[in-house]
C-alpha cells in the first residue's frame, strides 16, 4: 500500500478514520467495540487515493469535487479554499474542523513529511499504537489519547 493513500483530499489524514483502522487492521472492530459498544457504521476504505468501487470514500462530495476540479488535493485546487471546504470544516463533526488548517499545513510542507508528522500525531504517545479520530483510549495499552474532540476544545486560559 502506498503512503500517500493515507492522505485526504480534503486535508484529513485517512489513517486516523475508523474505517480505514477497521479494513487494514481486521482487530480493530473488535477493540473499538470493546470500548464503545455496538459499531454503528459499516464502512469500506483504504483512503482518499486508493478508492474502488466498495470505498466509503466515493460518496464524499469532497472528493467528488476534487476529481471534478481535477486536483489532488483540495489545496491545489485555485478555489481552495471555496465555500465546500468551508462548510465541510465548521459542520459538526470535530474531526472536520483542522481539514482547512492541515490542508494549508500539507501544501506548506509536502505529503510526505505531512504524512509522517500525522502518522505521529495519531499513535499513541506512549507504545505508538495508531488510534481513530474518536477513540479515548489507546486500544492496545490504555493510555489517554488526544483526539480530535480534545483538539476541537478551545484552548484554556
Ligand atoms: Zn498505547
């Protein structure tokens, strides 16, 4: 598989989505569930730029856009960033709210050095075992993660 799969047009970075853990990693439904009760969502993806016809990730209008725009990124596209990106980056999912910023930061310093800088952020600190953009604990030793819930908190004064 290659690394820039894990790279999300819309700036997100795929490794940390649920169901990407759940397709590359076939224990991670099980440990999710063991945390969080019942997986709601049944989902299919191997990222942004490796989608086929099972992928999650067709139905993003996002990436419809960007396929549209005939961009790789929604940060290469003249429009960005337009009133999708926008709407997408305020709507009420935490995890859509640092697609703006990590969009400016992949354009700023490369997919490749983004990608690992991400891979690092969400992997737990303490065995660096990745972990999905809601979990609260790390699955495989416990420790406290900072997810995008915790990211999405206004800083304390
Ligand atoms: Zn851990």
């Amino acid at each position: 598989m290659k690394e820039i799969d894990r790279a999300g047009k819309c700036g997100l970075y795929c490794g940390a989505c649920p169901f990407y853990r759940a397709t590359v990693d076939p224990t991670f439904k099980e440990r999710y569930e063991k945390e969080y009760g019942k997986w709601e969502e049944e989902g299919y993806c191997l990222g942004c730029s490796n989608l086929d016809e099972r992928s999650w990730g067709n139905e993003c209008e996002i990436v419809q856009c960007t396929k549209n725009q005939n961009v790789k990124f929604c940060h290469a596209c003249s429009l960005f960033p337009c009133k999708k990106i926008e709407d997408f980056s305020t709507d009420e999912c935490p995890h859509h709210h640092t697609a703006i910023k990590e969009s400016k930061r992949m354009k700023e310093i490369g997919c490749k050095t983004w990608l690992t800088e991400q891979e690092k952020r969400w992997s737990c600190s303490k065995c660096g075992e990745p972990f999905a953009w809601y979990s609260k604990t790390c699955h495989q030793c416990g420790e406290q993660v900072f997810n995008c819930v915790a990211e999405d908190q206004p800083p304390k004064k």
